[in-house]
C-alpha cells in the first residue's frame, strides 16, 4: 500500500513537472512571438536616424517613437533594423519584418502588395534647388531633371508632372550632394525633412508644393497582417489624446530644422567648398567601430572562398565528367550575374524558399564566399597547371596516394605562384565588402552615409572612411609582400 502511494506521488510530481515545464516552453513561446521587427530607412531625419554622437547604433527618430509608444501599449518587444528604403517593402514580403515606418505613403500601387494602418502625420512635398534658381513651383521644373529618392511617393509625383525628368536617387543626401554639384536642377522632398537640409546648406532654397498624389505617413505590414486593427486602435487614441502632435513638436522642433522657408527673392549665398571635418568627430567612435565589421565579414568571406575556391579548381582537372561540369556551370553563373543581384536574392528570397531568417552579416558571407570561389577557383587551376609536369609523374612513379599528391607536392607550389593573384583577390574582396550596406549591415561605408545624413553633410565621412580602407588594403599588401619574401627564400 505504501509502494502504490509512493508510485502515485512520484506519478504526479513526473506530471507537474511536465506541465510545468511545457508551461515555461510556452511562455518562451509567447515571449517570442511577442516581438515585433520593424525595419526602417534611417538617413531620414527626424522621421528615423541615428544621432551618432549621443545614441550611437540606435535607431531614433519620429517615427521609432510612435513605433515604440504603440507596441508597449499592444504588450510587444520592439526590434529595430535598417536598410535602405527601396528594400523596405521587400523585406515585408520575404517576412524579414513585421512592420515599415520610414514616413511611407500608402498609394494604390503599394497596396497591392503590403497592407497599410491609418495616416499618422501629413506633410507637404517641396522643390528644394539653389537659391536664385527661380525654382517655386510644379511648373517652373519642365524640361528640367528633378531627384527623387527611389521607391519614394515624390518620384511617383515627379513621373506625373509633365516634361520633367525624374532622377531617382537611393537616398536624400545624394540627391542634395546632386543638386549642389548641379548635376540635377532640384529635388523634390517631403518639407519637414528639407528644413533640415535647408538650415544645413545656406546655398539651397526650398518651396511648398501641392502634392499630387494621395500624401501621409502610414505604418506598412505585411499581406493579411493580423496586426493592422491592433495598431490603428492605438493610433486613433494617440491622436485623440494629443500624443502624436505632441511627438512631432518634439521631432520637427529640433534645432537643426528651425530655419524658415527661404524665396527666390533672397540674395543667392554663395556655395562653401571648405570641408569641416570637426562636424563628424563626435561620431567617431561610431565610424570606426565599422572597421570590425568590415574586417569580420572580409576575412570569413575570404578564408570560406579560398577553400571553396580549391574544391572547385580541383572539380576543373578531374576526369569525372559531372564535377567538371558543375564546377564550369557554377563559375560561368557566378562570374557571368552581377554581385548585388546575387546579395539581394541570397537576403531576400532565402527566408521565402526555405523558412530560415538569414541575417544580413550570413548573407553577405554567403554570397561573397560563393563568388569569390569562382574566381579564386580559376586562379588557382592555372597556378596547378603551371607546376611542372614531371612534378606529378615523380609523385605517381613513387606510389604517392592523388589526396597526399595534390596536398604535399602540387598545390604549395601552385599557391606559391598564385600568391600575388589572390592578394589581389582579397583586396577587391575588401573594397567590394561595402555593398553588404545595401542590405543593412553597419560596415564602415554604410556608418559614413549615416552620419552624413544625421549632420546634414556629404563628402567629410566618406573621404574619412576612404583613408581608412586605404590603409587597411595597405596593410593586406604589406603582409602579402612579407609573406611572399618569406616563402620565396624557403624555396
């Protein structure tokens, strides 16, 4: 009697701590699905940016805190990424994100494939262009071409104004940079980010313009998102209550973005070509943390390709049939399609086809290591090619197994040969590690462009990131050229 009681008691301590356990792994459960992604464009202030001095990698800005305000009262965690804009609405389809805030208008052609809250905030778009340019409305812009940033509600505004030319531009720095270069006649962008860049460039002049298309900011969610009544709930309360026009004195007050609408009647100020360098040193230490970034992902891209890169050489000079053919088949697709389209497919259609939400460092990893293997595969098949022939037949007349062969025998000398190829190799791998920007990891290039829409400048944080890349492909000479003198005196 005493065993079975004994049996029953361990019987129900087994079954709560079962049902304890599972209550735990639904919790955690619950917990994660109680995040939210938001992605965001953040060279858009005061909608999103970074002030890089103060917040460092967070993203701030309007529109993060209405985000911020509307998932703590729905009961969410808010996660926070960046990309540029054009990539935005991609990543809600490939379901990298739960939500788009980066002031996106909801037009007809947008709906078609994101589902949109209700307007937040309404604004103007205006011409910005140099002063004196008599630039002041819709129609002073035909036969002129104008800079819109790309995927943006002004280039469908601009498509639709008779004999203008639009110039779309993936970001508003590079088209103020356009404007001022004269490269452009004028740029049109929404009014409360141009005070910003007005205040910032006193050779520029903006002026309101009625806005042809539907105007207003809404929250973007991804095709049948359960989300959107949650959100729109809080947004009406935030505007009965007065919340969301307090955010916006609080953003659009800011002192960079005080200056008044400036007319063509104004004398022209003349343009500053002096660079001042003193304006991004606060930011610094936000800049140069991207050196590690960009170290981490050339150096695994470059080690993973190498190997990669031997694998495929080795499918090129055997005499099985379907290895040399899927080894020319993968270098000519690899050689023969551009690198963004293959880090834009590997980002975006990885989380569609197999479910896994690849991050943007593993993607760009991903892509860079696969291309580089086609060309570092070719470099070194030549280098095999070009050991003496009798090299081989010495190591086949002793009996030497092909593994121990090509390892001991062929391909050090090969690499010896090819040492020069594949420095230059890894060097272009460094340099072209900056379009991983694209798709929103924080390198060095990237950090500048971020900076330089936060201070409302241009060419300072890229010339300063420019010397810093220079010295570090001085360094990768350096060590090659020791490299190669250590080797060639072992010979």
């Amino acid at each position: 009697m005493l065993d079975m009681k004994r049996l029953k008691l361990r019987s129900m301590l087994v079954a709560v701590i079962a049902i304890a356990l599972s209550l735990i792994a639904i919790a955690s459960y619950a917990q994660a699905n109680k995040t939210l992604t938001l992605a965001t464009s953040p060279d858009y202030p005061p909608y999103e940016f970074k002030d890089t001095a103060v917040s460092g990698n967070e993203i701030i800005g309007f529109d993060i805190d209405i985000a911020k305000y509307i998932t703590k009262e729905l009961g969410y965690e808010l996660k926070v990424i960046g990309m540029d804009f054009n990539g935005l609405i991609p990543a809600l389809q490939a379901k990298r994100a739960d939500l788009v805030m980066a002031g996106m208008t909801p037009t007809a052609e947008r709906k078609k494939n994101v589902d949109f809250s209700d307007l937040y905030y309404e604004a103007q778009n205006t011409i910005v262009a140099k002063k004196g340019s008599n630039l002041t409305k819709a129609e002073d812009l035909t036969g002129k071409k104008v800079g819109v940033q790309l995927g943006s509600i002004q280039q469908e505004s601009v498509k639709k104004m008779a004999g203008v030319q639009a110039a779309p531009l993936n970001k508003i720095p590079d088209i103020i940079q356009e404007i001022k270069a004269q490269r452009i006649a004028a740029g049109v962008i929404e009014d409360t980010v141009a005070k910003g860049y007005a205040a910032a460039n006193p050779d520029l002049e903006f002026n309101t313009i009625p806005n042809t298309e539907e105007s207003g900011s809404a929250i973007a969610f991804g095709k049948g998102s359960t989300l959107v009544p949650e959100f729109n709930r809080v947004l009406q309360q935030m505007k009965a209550s007065g919340k969301i026009k307090e955010l916006a004195n609080k953003w659009f007050s800011r002192p960079i973005a005080q200056a008044e609408p400036t007319t063509a009647n104004q004398p022209a100020v003349a343009p500053k070509f002096g660079l001042d360098f003193g304006k991004i040193v606060p930011s610094l230490p936000y800049i140069l943390s991207g050196i590690w970034v960009t170290l981490t992902f050339t150096l695994l891209s470059a080690f993973l390709g190498f190997l990669w890169g031997i694998v495929l050489s080795l499918f090129k000079i055997s005499s099985i049939k379907p290895l040399f053919w899927f080894a020319t088949a993968y270098t000519s697709v690899f050689r023969g399609t551009p690198l963004i389209l293959q880090l834009t497919l590997v980002y975006f259609a990885t989380p569609q086809l197999t479910g896994y939400n690849i991050s943007a460092l593993q993607a760009g990893v991903i892509t860079f290591f696969l291309n580089s293997g086609a060309y570092i595969s070719e470099t070194i098949r030549a280098g095999i090619q070009a050991v003496d022939k009798g090299q081989k037949e010495a190591a086949e007349s002793l009996g030497v197994p092909y593994k121990q062969m090509m390892g001991d025998i062929i391909l050090p000398q090969a690499l010896k040969n090819i040492l020069p190829a594949l420095v230059n190799e890894s060097i272009a791998l460094l340099k072209d590690s900056a379009l991983v920007s694209v798709i929103g990891v924080e390198d060095l290039l990237r950090r500048a462009t971020i900076v330089g829409a936060e201070k409302y400048i241009y060419f300072e944080p890229l010339i300063f990131v420019g010397v810093i890349y220079y010295l570090m492909v001085l360094s990768l000479t350096w060590g090659a050229n020791v490299l190669e003198r250590r080797l060639q005196s072992s010979s």
